[in-house]
C-alpha cells in the first residue's frame, strides 16, 4: 500500500472514530435535555425525580423560622415568637468534621455534655438539627458565654444560626391561643392548592385548637426561611459555598395578630390559680367596657408537646359548656321580671322543703320570709323554683336568648372576611349550651323548677356567664366578646380590622330596669348574701355564687362557681370563675378565687383606678 493510501486510511479511521463520539455525544446531550425537559412517572417506590436527588447529594437544608404569624397582646408585647441563637449541625462524615480535634472537645465543653454524648448524636444525625440538651423541647438558646466560646472554633458543618422559636421557654401554653400538630388528612383538605403547588408538605404544622386553628390560613405565611449547606453526594463538605439562606423575602409576611389578651395580666392568673389549687375549671375576665377578653385560663393545663400526657386537657373549659347551678337565678329572675309575674319586692317564705319534685333549698331549715332581692342575695332555691313555675319553657328560653345565653356568643362575622373568603369565628370550638334538651312541654312544673335553679339540662359556659354580666352593666346589651382587636402586616401596615360589634337577639333586648334590678341583686350578694366572705378586699364588687350537683363517673359532685364584676362604682372588669368537679362538702373555691383574681386586678391599674 501506497504512502498516499496509507494516509487516506489513517484520516478514514479518525473520522469515523470522531463520528462515532460525536454521535455518543449528542445521544448524551439528547438524554440529558429529555430527562430535563419531559415528566415521566416514577418506575418504582423506589424511584424519584432526578433533579431533587441532585440537590440534596448536595445541599442539606434546616429551617431557621417557619414563617407563621405571631400573636400579641393589647399593649404589643409578645405572645408567641422567641428568636435566639442555637447551634446547627449538618450530617458529615466523621473525618470531614474533625470529630476528634482540639476543637470537638471545646465544642463538648461549651455545650456542657460529654464528647461521646455529643459526638454519638452527630454520628446518628441522617438530616440537619439543631442541638438540644437533655429533656429540652426546643432547640438549646445559647448563652452569650457559649456564643463567643464557639465561635473561636472551626468544625465543618457546625454554625450558629438564629432559630425562630414558635413556643418561648417562658411560655406556659395557653388554650386560648391553642397549639399545632401534623395532620396530614386535614392539610389535604383545606390547603389542597398550597400542596399541589409545593408551597407546603404533608409534614408541615397547622393550628389545632385556638386561635391556632380559626387563623390558621391566615397564620401559615409564604414560606419558611431556611439554610442550606453544601456536600457532595458522599456528605463531604464542598469547600467555598458554605451555607444559602432561603427566604420568602415578603415585607408583608408573616403577620401579626393583635389580641385583646393582656399578657401580664393572663400570666399573673394562671399563677395564681395553680397556687390556689384550681385543678379542673376555668376563668375569664373581661373588660367590663366593651366585653373584649382580657384573661382565658383553662385547667388542667395543656401540654403542647404531649397533647393527651396524664393531667393535661386539650380542651377550653373557658368555652365548654357546664351545668351553672345558682348564678342561672339571674336569668329566671330576668325572665321573671320580663313576664312581669313578681317584683323585687314580693315577699316568699322559705321553710327549707320545697313540697315538690324532692326539691329542696341548700340552707337547712330556710331562708324564712324574704323578697325576691334578698332571695337571689342569698340564692333561696325554694323562692326560684316558685317564680320559675310561673314561667313557661318559652319565657325562660327567650329570656336567655335575649341575653346571649344557648347561642355561641363569641365575635363571629356571617359573611366571609375578605383575606379569608369565608366567614370567621375566632373562638372556633366554642360551646352554645343549652336550657332544655329537646321540645319540652311549655308547663312542666318539675322541668320548670330544677330549670330555674339551674339544673337538670341547663348547660352554659363561663365566656357567656362572664358575658351575661357585661350585658347587664350595659342596660342588657349583648355584645360579641373578641380576641383579636386587628391583623397586621409584618412592616406594621394593617391588614384588617376586626371592630367590636354586638350580638341582637330576634326576641329584642330586656328593659333597662330588668338589668338594674339584677345588678342591685349582684350587689346584695356580697353585702348582705352568699359572698359576704369577700366583701373585704382592695376593690368593693359585686357577682353571683353558684354550685352545681353533677355527676362525675357515677360520683356525686359540685360545680362551684362565681361571676361578677369590680369595681362597684366604676366596673373596669367583669370575671367568671369555675371550679369543676368538687367534693360535695368542700368550700366554694370559686368565690375565693374570683376575689384573690380581683385584688390582682386593682393592683395592675394605675393608682386612679384602685378604689
């Protein structure tokens, strides 16, 4: 072969070579925008979408805030949302981080645990977390010592970082506010879309109770904020990218919810109620102005982190209905001077026995010849079973309407609030209560009698009891007790405006001398009735006693109550207080309580106001 032919078959041979990889080249590249460009369905369980595995052979993401509003009290100070530095780690390898340098033992030392401790939590880590001590919930707050000591160190995947905290160390939870939960069912209900377009998990936290839940939507915000660091896809740092901080970078997000709760105030209640032993109840305070909820205590408490622990109660016994027992004589009375079937003057003997239905008064022997007046001062069942029997089911249920007691009375809006497109109800599980179970007949003097007293199927809970006074303080004007004043956006711009309003009944408005009358009477109670044990204290009030026969697995118990109001002279607040489930013989704990929560409250109003 020819020198010339020699070479022609050297270049054929190198042009098929080259053909033969530009054509692998461009099957390559074929491949490459086919698996970029067109979905397919995943072969297997196994499988996944190829652009996610790439990023996460790569960046190992924690989120720092999750992007949900807070919530505030009256004066601004905040509820929920406590951000602090806290150490984050990132899973590496072992040789990667430098687990057995100089600095892993100054590492130990500064978070005060043993270096195996520390360095087994590390080894097991299969996702980012932030560090926790033993039997902490949240992530560790670190000191100020313990900043300035780490950062003198240098380990790989190991930073401090700011972590928004949704529940603050110094948090007692709060029904009122409620709490979250993973609950992927009902996150595929109501955020089908936020799914769908992957602005949230299956694993994400929604409201569960409270505030939590009737906000919920509102809550969530537009994303978290989150950090990623770098490896590659055998979880070895990638030396020079370090750490990306993702966030929604909204001015308007996330939100912030101005309650009428005054945190001092809630707090210094819910201290002083467990100090006084109140295990199963609840307590409200309003302001007696306007009917805003200043205070929401419920009991047992609630434990966010272990929602069903022994001694914890998930539910609001603030809003739950109980059977009232005495302070129900306000509404008989009310019915009663509304039918105009006796006055404040009538005169009633009380021998100590009813005669009927086996019905008989709490004071052995009786009250004796009293008025009506004297009757609820003292609360003479044998006077209110008289009047109540007066009274058909009818009167005794208008009357209570009239008066916001068997509805839910909590601030509600029937047409859908813009941000929401739906209507709200900001006390979302509240109960109505009830006076009667079903159609009863409109003279049945026994349903009448023990219905009058409150008993039998009478059912209302301590939000109305305490709103029922408010009421009555405003010549028998309903109004809707709220929790949220307004909603802001994060750069202080408001979003929306949630206006005191009022709850009209369809039956009308008792007359203004029907309030007065009973306001007398709250007076009398502890003056000259059933509350003369508090009649000392740093403010002269008023109110109403009650206990409740109930039953308790088969057990006979009493609900104690007492509702009222304080000052006499000027009302600044309006306070319910329950305590569920008490011995039979036992003291009424409630009226002790209702008087310990007064002084409370004259000693947070300025000097002006403590008379």
């Amino acid at each position: 072969m020819s020198t010339k032919e020699r070479r022609m078959e050297r270049n054929r041979r190198v042009f098929v070579v080259l053909l033969a990889m530009s054509f692998i080249i461009l099957l390559l590249m074929f491949r490459l925008a086919w698996l970029q460009l067109i979905p397919a369905a995943p072969a297997s369980a196994r499988s996944a979408d190829w652009k996610r595995e790439a990023v996460a052979q790569r960046e190992r993401g924690l989120v720092l805030d999750s992007g949900r509003g807070d919530f505030l009290d009256r004066n601004g100070e905040s509820i929920t949302g406590e951000t602090y530095k806290a150490l984050a780690v990132f899973p590496l390898q072992a040789h990667s981080r430098g687990l057995h340098s100089a600095d892993f033992a100054g590492l130990a030392h500064a978070l005060n645990c043993s270096e195996k401790t520390l360095e087994e939590w590390m080894r097991g880590l299969r996702e980012p977390a932030f560090w926790q001590a033993k039997d902490e919930r949240s992530p560790h707050k670190l000191s100020d010592k313990q900043i300035r000591a780490l950062s003198k160190l240098h380990l790989s995947g190991v930073r401090v970082l700011p972590y928004r905290n949704r529940y603050p160390s110094s948090f007692d939870p709060k029904h009122v506010i409620g709490y979250l939960s993973q609950h992927p069912e009902l996150l595929r209900t109501k955020f089908r879309h936020e799914l769908s377009s992957r602005t949230m998990t299956v694993t994400d936290l929604i409201g569960g109770a409270g505030l939590e839940q009737s906000l919920d939507r509102l809550l969530h915000g537009t994303g978290p904020t989150s950090v990623s660091y770098f490896t590659d896809g055998s979880d070895k740092p990638l030396n020079g990218l370090d750490m990306r901080l993702t966030s929604p970078n909204n001015p308007y997000y996330p939100l912030k919810v101005m309650t009428t709760l005054d945190l001092s105030i809630q707090n210094a209640i819910e201290a002083y109620v467990d100090q006084q032993g109140l295990k199963e109840g609840a307590v409200v305070v309003l302001d007696a102005h306007n009917g805003d909820i200043v205070a929401m205590v419920s009991r047992p408490h609630l434990a966010v982190y272990s929602l069903h622990s022994e001694g914890s109660d998930v539910a609001n016994h603030a809003i739950r209905a109980a059977t009232p027992g005495s302070i129900f004589k306000l509404i008989t009375e009310a019915a009663a001077l509304e039918a105009k079937v006796t006055d404040e003057q009538e005169t009633f003997i009380c021998n100590g026995v009813y005669g009927r239905y086996g019905l008989h008064c709490w004071k052995q022997g009786g009250h004796g010849k009293l008025t009506l007046r004297e009757a609820l001062a003292n609360s003479c069942n044998v006077t209110f079973a008289a009047v109540a029997e007066r009274l058909t089911t009818e009167q005794l249920r208008r009357t209570a309407d009239q008066l916001g007691i068997g509805r839910k009375i909590g601030w509600s809006t029937e047409e859908a609030l813009a941000p929401l497109g739906k209507p709200l109800r900001l006390i979302g599980d509240e109960e109505a209560g009830q006076l009667f179970v079903g159609s009863p007949r409109s003279r049945d003097g026994g349903l009448l009698a023990q219905t009058g007293i409150g008993q039998r199927d009478v059912r209302l809970s301590p939000l109305q009891a305490a709103n029922l006074v408010v009421s009555l303080l405003h010549d028998g004007r309903v109004a809707e007790p709220r929790l949220v004043s307004e909603i802001r956006y994060a750069n202080g711009q408001r979003m929306i405006a949630l206006p005191r309003q009022y709850a009209p009944s369809p039956y009308g408005q008792i007359a203004p001398a029907t309030a007065a009358a009973l306001v007398r009477g709250m007076e009398a109670v502890v003056t000259a009735g059933t509350g003369r044990s508090i009649y000392e204290g740093k403010w002269a009030v008023a109110g109403k006693s009650g206990t409740a026969e109930t039953l308790l697995a088969g057990q006979a118990r009493n609900n104690q109550w007492f509702t009222g109001y304080g000052p006499v002279k000027a009302p600044r607040y309006v306070v319910t207080v329950l305590s569920e489930n008490r011995s039979t013989h036992s003291a009424n704990q409630a009226t002790a309580v209702f008087r310990g929560i007064m002084d409370l409250l004259a000693d947070s109003e300025p000097a002006q106001h403590r008379k």
